[in-house]
C-alpha cells in the first residue's frame, strides 16, 4: 500500500488512454491525453495492448474489447467510464438505451475494469443532467467532455481511492445495431423523436420502411 501511495502522488506517473476501434471518442481521448501533459504527468494514446505501459492508471475509453488479465496487470488502476447508474445498466450503449426510455439525468461513473464487464469498483459518480432536446452529437460532446473531466479528477485525487463496490442486482443492455434505427410508421414523430435524437446521420440513421420500399431520414437542428 504504501508503495501505491509514493506512486499515487510522484510525477510525471506513467498514463494510458486506450482506445481499441475508431470510436467517436478519439478526440476526447486526444484531449485528455495533452491535458494530462500539461498537469506534468506522462500520458499516452494507446490504440492496441501491446502499446500499454506500466504505469500508475490506464483510462479505457469506448473500448469494445475485455482487456486480458496479463495486460490489466500493468497498471495500478485500470479505469472504464460508464454512463448509468451500476450495478443497473451494464452493458452497451447505456446512455443511448436510457434516453430511448425517457432518461434526461444520466449517471456517469468511472468504474475499475475487471474481467467481468461492467462489475468493478465505483470510485467516482456525476451526473450528466440533459434537457430532452440534445441530438447525436450534442449527447456525444456532453458525454466525451464528461469523461475527460471524471478522469482528471481521479489524476488529482491527493490519495489512492479505495472505491465502492457495487451493491443490488445487476441489469445489461444488449449491443444496438442498425436496425434498431428503425422508426414506427404508425407512430407520430413526438412519440419516437427519442429515438431520432440517438440516431447518427450516417452509420446508422432513422428509416422507415412503406409499402416495401426503405426510406432514410436524417435530423438536424435549423440553428
């Protein structure tokens, strides 16, 4: 323990961002990565494992992989923010799932990474309060700006956090696809305007399908 504590709070301490797919979320990774310079400690984007140093934390941002024990063993801390209020909501596309069911006040956490998706320690909790009018990539800013600010606020911790662990039964989201895209021609825009808000214009956009013919629509706000 107290060998964590030195290396806790000795700069510069060795840092990873992992991100493991084109993820929207690069530039937010990005961001941190030189923001964490700027604060004097070593920061680096790691696309791939085998670019993970030991170090004192690795932040997993938008990963869509488990990360092998052998490699969480390079870190004192291996971090994944997750945006719901866990143990209830693991899984994928949490904050998209929430707002589909009529969520505005999303929680955020930054969670230890365990071989077990989504089950480690809670070591910081906020929330992301929306107001109902936010489109794709307005809830993306929002929730990359976030994630940045939660892992930054770990960095300047003057002690190791213990964490919580999580409490009560666990729920999980399934992984989303194109299809789930898909608008209800026999329902008005008010009731699925939810859905058109977490719709992305171009990997996965709204459609609908009439008399046997898909049509594509895509939103965007006049201002």
């Amino acid at each position: 323990m107290n060998d964590l504590i030195e290396n806790f709070r000795k700069q510069p301490r060795i840092i990873s961002v992992v991100v493991d797919n084109d993820s929207w979320i690069l530039p937010y990774a990005e961001k941190l990565v030189d923001t964490i310079h700027a604060n004097g400690d070593q920061a680096s984007l790691c696309r791939n494992y085998d670019e993970i140093r030991e170090g004192l934390a690795a932040f997993y941002l938008g990963c869509t992989k488990i990360t092998p024990p052998e490699i969480l063993e390079k870190s004192y801390f291996n971090l994944v923010v997750h945006e719901s209020d866990l143990p209830r909501g693991r899984g994928f596309a949490p904050m998209t799932w929430q707002i589909l069911e009529g969520e505005n006040s999303i929680v955020m956490c930054l969670i230890e990474a365990r071989e077990k998706v989504d089950s480690g320690k809670v070591y910081i909790k906020k929330y992301l309060q929306l107001d109902g009018t936010e489109l794709n990539d307005e809830l993306r800013d929002f929730q990359g700006r976030m994630s940045v600010e939660i892992c930054l606020e770990f960095l300047e911790m003057k002690e190791p956090p213990e964490g919580e662990e999580q409490k009560g039964d666990a729920t999980y989201y399934p992984r989303r696809t194109p299809r789930d895209s898909e608008l209800d021609v026999e329902k008005t825009i008010a009731e699925q305007f939810n859905l058109l808000r977490v719709v992305d214009n171009e990997r996965y956009p709204a459609f609908f399908v009439l008399d046997g013919v898909n049509y594509i629509l895509r939103i965007e706000k006049s201002n």
